[in-house]
C-alpha cells in the first residue's frame, strides 16, 4: 500500500477559507457503497438518508484557543501551538519562530521554550505576582486564560489569520469538554434544529470524547503507509453510549460514525463496546475490517493523510477516488469549512 495511492489534486479555489453563514446548508456527497453510486444532496437533508433506530455518535471535545503569539527579546514575531498538557503551565507545543529561548507573550507572561532529540517543543509558562494581569489568579493557570490570550488553531490551509467569529464557528453546536487543538470537522456541519430534526425521527443520538492533537494530522512519511504508527491519544465512552451501541449492534440497528475521531475511538473499543477511558492508537487504511460503525459522516480530507486513508478503508479505495474526482468536478469545497460526505 503506497503512500501515492492516496494523493490527488486539489485546486487551490476549492479549499474553504471560510465557513458558510448556515452550517446545514453545505452541500452532502452521499456514496452507496452497495450500489456503487453516488447521490448529491444538501446536509440537512441528512434526515432522509437516517433510520429510526440508528445510533448517531458525535465527538463532543471543544477546541481550546490554543495559538499563541509572542515575541523574542530581539523583537522576533514566536508562533507557539500548544499541543498537549505536561503538568501545570507546561505544555507540549509547536513553535515557529524560535528554536530554545524565552518569549514574551505580554507583560505579564513569558514562555520558556526547550527541545530534545527532534520532539516537539517543551514551553514553559511564567507568570508575574499578579497573576497574568488576569485577577482573580492566586495560582496562574495558562489554561484558564487562553480564552483572553490565544486564538482558534485554524488549520494552516486557511491562508488567513483568525478572526473572532471563528471562536463560534471553529467548533461544533454540542461541543462541551474542552482539550481539542483542532475541530472534529464533520460535526461542524450539524445544527440544533437538525439535531432535533433527527431526535424526532427516532435516531438515538450518543456522544463519546475524544480531543483531537497533532498527531491525527502527523504526516505519513514512509512510502508504505503500513510502516506509519498514529500517536496516542485518548478517549471516553460514556456508559450510555457504550449500552446504546451495543444494544443496536445485538438488535441488528446501524451505529452511524460522526468523523474519523469517533471512528477511531469506536474502533479501538471494538466490540463488545466497553464504557469509561481508552487510548486509541488504531491506524486504519484499506484492507481493515471494520467492527463497529456501519455508516460514517465525514469531510474532504486532505491529500496523504491518515483521515483519508481511513475513508478509503470504509468507501473503497477506487470507489473513494471516483468521488473526490467527481466532488472536485462539480464543485464541493473541501476541508475543515467544506463539505461532508456521506458513506452508507
């Protein structure tokens, strides 16, 4: 299986620099995979693809402002992208800009930063007697001021910086456990009306947790994709949602994937899904067996990237090429604020 397998071309115009006013109104690749077909529709118009008796998962993490921008004492412009917490006010982080050093990122904070052996970067978060400027703060904590400090960690194919309306749109309408550097995309495209659209039809609608890092965006660098590894990152699986879904695998009803995070999470719980904390470091590409999802909803992903070899482990390898060569065809837009796709 080779890394070239999963390249394609996209025009450049084609990828969403912006979301739509309304999330539902996207437009909807619907791929049959029994048919070997493919259907155009509108997103809302999701209600008529769902049975009664589906169970609908959805990843509900919440992005964390987790861009930082600073400066060094030279005068320096610092990029600083927090990944994943160490301890407190230490974190795991990108940083552009500065290889070891300080950065000041205001008058009140300043960020140390180290590296070792090629990882990423080690920053080191200090604080002045006042707590960051930020009162009340007996005890400075970054993460509780992120939301005053940093910006939405838009993806870098959003050739535009971030403006304030993205803190809204750059996160899904049931997002509610904060820790995610990036937006599970797909759930960008549901809204509250669509929501209770399919609680009325009679779709059981569950929710699992799992906060999307780097590492799902890690490039594949090995020729054959069988030599990557995916980094671990971890989950939870409410115990509701864990009784939903296996009830519905034993009565024969269809588990609905709401994006690759939730498949990763489903996946690596198997079956019979167990409820409580996981670590999913599944690598899923074509030739995997699927045990869990029976549909997915999911976005464009990006050329040589893990979410779209999961994708063609799910559609079909060929059959996924035709579709995103007849999506580019007729217009989708693709990526984090493009348009969705449905596989059945």
């Amino acid at each position: 299986m080779k890394l070239s397998d999963f390249d394609y071309h996209i025009p450049r115009e084609q990828i969403a620099q912006h979301p739509l006013p309304e999330r539902d109104v996207s437009k909807l690749f619907v791929v049959r995979r029994d048919l070997n077909k493919f259907e155009h529709a509108t997103f809302i118009d999701l209600t008529g693809y769902l049975r009664a008796g589906d169970v609908l998962v959805l990843n509900d993490t919440r992005v964390i402002p987790a861009r930082l921008f600073g400066t060094k004492s030279s005068g320096g412009r610092v990029e600083i992208l927090l990944l994943k917490e160490l301890c407190a006010n230490t974190w795991e982080a990108l940083v552009k800009g500065l290889r070891e050093g300080n950065v000041i990122v205001n008058k009140d904070i300043i960020a140390h930063v180290s590296r070792s052996n090629g990882a990423p970067a080690t920053v080191r978060f200090e604080f002045n007697n006042v707590g960051a400027g930020f009162k009340p703060a007996p005890t400075p904590d970054i993460k509780k001021i992120l939301h005053n400090i940093g910006v939405m960690p838009l993806p870098p194919y959003i050739k535009r910086d971030p403006v304030e309306s993205d803190m809204k749109q750059y996160q899904t309408v049931y997002a509610d456990k904060e820790g995610a550097v990036a937006a599970p995309t797909a759930g960008l495209h549901f809204t509250e009306r669509l929501l209770d659209a399919l609680r009325v039809k009679g779709v059981e609608i569950q929710y699992v947790t799992l906060h999307v890092g780097h590492g799902t965006f890690k490039p594949v660098k090995a020729d054959d994709v069988r030599q990557h590894t995916m980094d671990k990152e971890s989950y939870e699986i409410p115990g509701p949602t864990a009784c939903a879904i296996n009830r519905a695998k034993s009565e024969g009803r269809r588990i609905i994937a709401v994006g690759t995070t939730v498949t990763r999470t489903l996946e690596s719980a198997a079956l019979p899904t167990p409820s409580g904390p996981g670590t999913a470091s599944i690598f899923i590409y074509p030739g995997y067996r699927f045990r869990v999802i029976d549909a997915l909803i999911t976005n464009f992903h990006q050329p040589k990237s893990t979410p779209v070899m999961l994708t063609s482990a799910f559609a079909g390898l060929n059959l996924l090429k035709k579709a995103y060569s007849t999506a580019r065809q007729r217009g989708y837009r693709f990526f984090s604020y493009g348009d969705a796709m449905l596989i059945i």
